[in-house]
C-alpha cells in the first residue's frame, strides 16, 4: 500500500534532486527517506527515480508520480483543515506569502492586529514572487497568498481586498512641486528605475508606461534603467541618489517618503494601480478563515483598528 509518507517524501526529492537535503527537510535520516522511496518503487513496480553519484532524478513515470502525489497529499491536508478549523476560525498553523513589494509595508499595519484578535493563530510567512507563491498554493506548500491581483491561475480563487495606485518617486530638487499631478508622457522613461525582472510590480509599471506616447521607447531594455534590485527601498535609494525616477505603490511610499531626498507627485487620474488580494485554492476548506483574514488586513490599511483601539 501506498503510503503519505513515502508520497511526501518523493516530492521532498523531486524539489530538492538530493537524498540529503530531501531527508533533511522533511526532518528524517537520508537512510529513511532512501528506503521508504525503494518501499514505493516495489509497491508499484516501477523505478521512480535514477541514482547517480551526488545527485538523483526522477524518472518521466516517476515525476508523474510525484505531481500525481502532490495532489492527493494537499487533498490530505485539506481534509485536517477541514475538520480541524470548523469550529472557529484563524486557529492553529496558516501558510501565508506575500509578495516583496507589499510585505515590508503591509504586514507591520497587520500582523499586531491578528496578534490581538486571533491569540491561537500560528501564522507561518514566507516572502517571495508572484509566480513561486502561485505555484505553492497549488501544490499545498502554502495555504493563500497577499499579492495583486489577477493571481492568473484558474484554479486559485480571490478575495480583493484593496486599491494600492502608484506614484511617481523623483529626488527632492525635482522642479515640479508635489502637489503637481503628471501623465505617462510627462515621465523619462530613459530614466525609469524598476526591480529586476519576475516582480510583478516591474510588470505593471511597464503596462502603464507602454500607454504613454514614447511606448516606442525599448521598455525593459536600453530605456530603462534595471539594477538588479529586488527591495522597493534599494530602488529608492537609487532615486534619492539622482540616478532616476519610479513608480511606487501608496503603501510603499507611506513609508520611502521619510527620506527627505526624495518626494511623490500624484499621477493623473484614472490614476494607475493595483489591485490587492488574498488568493487561495478553490478546493480549500478554508475560506471561512481566509475571510477574517482579509477583514484584518482592510482593516490595518484603512487605519481603522488602529484609530478605535487607541486611548482617548
């Protein structure tokens, strides 16, 4: 019989492609691991993967066993958190990403928050790009995701929660004042500053630029200027510098304009932005608490816990 076990422990090594680390994450001896996977193959009869010297792969049966394996081992933890958190929600052990360009902004607003409301809660975070927190949804590695929305996975589901616009960052001696509103045209784009390549907010400043008159312009290419940065901070750092201009969420610039070298001027309306959202899979049990977890997020964006729990 086909066990979970020897299920988890073949997609431990079909991510990691190593006997070691595989048993390491899974937190047992590479002797374990290696004889549960040889328990598996004489179970089926069939050689899942291919030993070599420092390295192991998956045979092609074999990595569709694996993915195979994937779904039935996050239907199994679908099945806990079913029975597990009917009773109230926000209890017990919740997977949470966000993506860069929100996580440093957003959770101080949220995270006291769910502290207070939700004492059983034991919130696991992980930070990274739109496209690596879509693939553990789906895979059950992580419960739900705070990023922008569409998640563009037609297996995931959403809850909107807020607007996030952009602004423009320019040094301080820009000559416009900030009280000035600019249009895409009015914007360098040979002097555009933007994170590395796979965040998604690179992704949206591009759209946005594209609908100016110079979207001639090589975007993402000679006409912009990319460093490598994968923090909004370094981006604006570079902009305090004078090495150019950005474009950088609300939230975000709630926190970059405490540097005096820098200032945000509003972008004409319909002003650019996204779209905030806690996504998560459509088969999961668990909507009740991803409800109440969008509640608390609103929340700490508005300001509004913040304002009512605060003494007179």
């Amino acid at each position: 019989m086909v066990t979970l076990r020897q299920l988890r422990y073949l997609s431990a090594l079909a991510r990691h492609g190593h006997f070691g680390r595989a048993a390491e994450s899974c937190a047992v001896t590479q002797p374990a691991l290696s004889m549960q996977i040889a328990e598996l193959e004489r179970t089926l009869g069939v050689k899942v993967v291919e030993r070599r010297p420092g390295e192991v792969f998956l045979t092609e049966i074999g990595r569709e066993i694996a993915r195979r394996g994937d779904d039935l081992l996050t239907a199994s933890r679908d099945l806990v958190d079913f029975a597990r958190h009917r009773a109230q929600p926000l209890t017990g052990r919740l997977t949470l990403g966000v993506i860069p360009s929100l996580a440093p902004y957003l959770l101080p607003k949220v995270l006291p928050l769910l502290q207070r409301r939700f004492p059983e809660l034991r919130l696991e975070l992980r930070e990274s790009q739109t496209r690596q927190l879509v693939t553990d949804i789906g895979s059950g590695a992580l419960d739900a995701a705070l990023l922008a929305l569409p998640a563009g996975n037609r297996d995931l589901d959403a809850i909107a929660l807020f607007d996030d616009v952009f602004l423009l960052a320019v040094p301080a001696d820009d000559p416009r004042p900030e009280s000035a509103t600019v249009t895409v045209d009015e914007i360098d784009q040979s002097r555009l500053i933007l994170l590395e390549d796979g965040h998604c907010l690179r992704d949206q400043a591009l759209a946005f630029c594209a609908t100016g008159r110079n979207r001639a312009i090589n975007l993402g290419g000679a006409g912009t200027a990319t460093f490598g940065a994968s923090s909004l901070t370094t981006v604006i750092q570079m902009v305090a510098a004078g090495y150019g201009v950005t474009l950088i969420p609300q939230i975000a610039a709630e926190i970059e304009r405490r540097d005096a070298r820098v200032k945000f001027l509003q972008l004409r309306r319909p002003q650019p932005g996204r779209s905030i959202g806690l996504a998560f899979r459509k088969t999961s049990p668990r909507r009740q608490d991803f409800e109440a977890l969008g509640d608390v997020v609103t929340e700490g964006v508005s300001g509004k816990a913040a304002r009512e729990e605060a003494p007179a």
